[in-house]
C-alpha cells in the first residue's frame, strides 16, 4: 500500500507540474508541445503502470493474511495425504492380522526341589494381535508371567500333560508336554522300628468265698458260704442277695485288653419265675459288707436270664469298671452283687437262685 501511495502522489505532483508549465510557456513552440506531450504521456503510461501493479500488491496482501490464519492449499492437501497414509496403515494392520500359533518347550528342568521333581516351561507363540495364553496349571502362580508355567511332581510315578492355549481375535492355538518324572529318585526313609507287641497276659480269678457271702435285707450276713442264694427261701422269709469278690492284687497299674465273668453254675429252686424274670447284676466296691450294702446303686451290668443255667458277661461297661478299680483304688478285690427284683409268691415253698462261688470266674486280659 505505501508502495501504491507513493506512486500515485508522484503522478499527482508531476500533472500539476506539467500543467504549471504549461501555464507559463504558452507560447512554447510545436516541438515544445511535442516534447511535452510525450513526457505527459509517458507519465501517464508511468502511472497506468504503477496501476496495474498495484493488484499484484493486493494478491501478496492476501498471501500474507493467508500466512496468518488460512489454510493454504498445499497445507490442505498436505493434511489429505496424512489421513490418507493413516488409512493405508490401517488397513495394512487389518491385512496383516494373523491367527496365533503355539509350541512348548521345556527351557528349564528337571530338578530336585525338595522332594519336589520340578519342569519350567515357556510357550513360544506367534499371532496379530498379540495372543493371550492360558495354562492347564501352573504351580509357581504366574511367578514366571504369562508365557511361562511350572509343574511340580511329587513322586517318581507321576506324570503330567501340560497344555496352553492362545488366542486372539483370529482364532487360536494350543499345544501340549507331558512331564515324567526325571530327577534322581529320593532315598527311600528308613521303615520306623515297629513297636514291640505288648505281651498280653490272661488270668481267670475265682470267686473268693472268704470275701463272698449272702446278706439279707435286715441286715444278717453269712459269708463263707458255697452259694450265693437269691429268693424268698419260701414263704415269710426275706429277700437275699449274693456278693462275688474276685481278689485283683498284684494287677494295679495294668492296663485291661478284655474282661468278662463266667457264671457256669447257676441253679433255681422252686418257682424262681415266679420271682423275677432276670438276675440284676451291678458293681460294688466295700471295703466291708453290711446292712446299707443292700441299698439301691452301683453301675448295672448286663442281666442275666432267670432260666440260664450258665452264663458269660463281657462289654465295655465291665473292662471300664475293672480298669478304675485298678487305677483309682488300693482295695485288691473287684466286687458284684446279684439279686432278683420280685416279691413272694406266697405258696409256700422257698423260690429262688443259687449260683456256686467257685463257678464264678472273672477273666482279665491284660498288658504290663
């Protein structure tokens, strides 16, 4: 713009002067006038050619506004060509999108950890885009990341087959190993010395009839006696029980295996049904008889039938009693009584149980 202002001052100066001229040298001649003709016209010609430059001027005017804010053209087709390469690259990634593959190898192993045989294996895989890998098992729990497993094997008979898998958006892959057992095999531990068997010792005790007796229930005691008798001895008598007292000294401190009373002789007289239908036989442990011996306890063992003519108690009720006997008291006899639980019949004849003391036997089955 200064460039077009200034020409166009110059031309306006230089028409003011030819004309002032002109004013003053009017009687200036033809060639004069030629002269100055020609110098008018070439300034106007001057002029014309500073008019025309001046849309050159406008036109780098415009460049310059494009320089400060417009995109010019060959920005524009600059940004074209940058989308389109982003389109191919695109389009070369979805070409080259590839199913995986997989293979194993083992890369470390075997070897002794412990008891343990141990395998490290990796997966070599191949695949766009990149595969993910999952394994059948892993015994490190992803210590050694996702391309990596290991198995352990606890004894020389075991074996395993791993397997992997990949996989992406095209597809995937697996492949197997079986692992066998390959570490030396540990030194079998020596077999534990086995216990020695405890020696088992078997004793039968008699009943002994100087500790054994009868006693009624008003308080009367017969000891020394060959029968322990149970009934009405008839009519108007009371009832008796019989007392067993097996002598256990010399057996404190072992430890009862199995227990069991035989009873081989037992003999009814009269009408001993008529009485009772089962002999009731409990544990006693006195350090004497007398009167309250008669009294209701004692731990119940198994009854035995009015009819029996023998019979054999055994259980864990038994050896449980015969065993706190032996641990927890200093007494050396072990102590049953038998009675019948019924009335009088009132006939007349004595009803009732005789078992014989020397036909009881208690036989212990013990270890030292």
């Amino acid at each position: 713009m200064a460039k077009r202002r200034f020409y166009l001052i110059l031309s306006i100066v230089t028409i003011i002067s030819l004309f002032s001229f002109a004013a003053i040298c009017t009687q200036c001649g033809k060639d004069t006038e030629d002269k100055v003709g020609t110098e008018d016209e070439e300034a106007s010609k001057e002029v014309i050619s500073q008019d025309e430059e001046e849309p050159e001027e406008e036109d780098n005017t415009e460049g310059e506004e494009e320089a400060d804010g417009t995109e010019t053209e060959d920005e524009a087709t600059s940004e074209e060509d940058t989308i389109d390469e982003d389109t191919d690259t695109e389009e070369d990634e979805e070409s080259d999108a590839e199913a995986p593959t997989i293979s194993l190898e083992v890369y470390e192993g075997p070897f002794t950890a412990g008891s343990l045989c141990v395998y490290r294996v990796q997966a070599n895989v191949t695949g766009n885009p990149g595969p993910s890998i999952t394994w059948s098992k892993d015994d490190s729990g992803g210590s050694w990341g996702t391309k990596k497993a290991q198995v352990n094997l606890t004894n020389p008979s075991d074996s395993y087959t791993l397997t992997a898998t990949a996989t992406n958006s095209e597809g995937s892959a697996t492949d197997s190993v079986t692992l066998s057992w390959g570490c030396e095999e540990p030194e079998p531990e020596p077999e534990p010395e086995p216990e020695p068997e405890p020696e088992v010792h078997e004793i039968p005790i008699a009943a002994n009839p100087d500790i054994s007796g009868i006693l009624w229930n008003d308080g009367y005691l017969a000891l020394d006696t060959t029968y322990a008798s149970m009934g009405d001895r008839g009519d108007g008598f009371l009832y008796t029980k019989g007392y067993f007292s097996f002598d256990i000294s010399g057996l404190h401190g072992k430890t009862v295996q199995d227990a069991e009373i035989r009873f081989t002789d037992i003999m009814g007289y009269g009408e001993p049904s008529s009485l009772a239908s089962e002999i009731v036989v409990k544990v006693y442990n006195y350090i004497r008889l007398d009167a309250s011996d008669w009294a209701i306890g004692g731990v119940q063992l198994p009854s035995i039938p009015i009819s029996a003519s023998s019979y054999t108690i055994s259980g864990n009720t038994l050896k449980n009693e015969l065993q706190d006997v032996l641990d927890n008291s200093v007494r050396d006899y072990f102590q049953l009584k038998l009675g019948l639980n019924g009335t009088t019949n009132g006939n007349g004849v004595p009803d009732g149980i005789d078992i014989s003391f020397r036909d009881a036997i208690l036989n212990i089955t013990y270890t030292d």
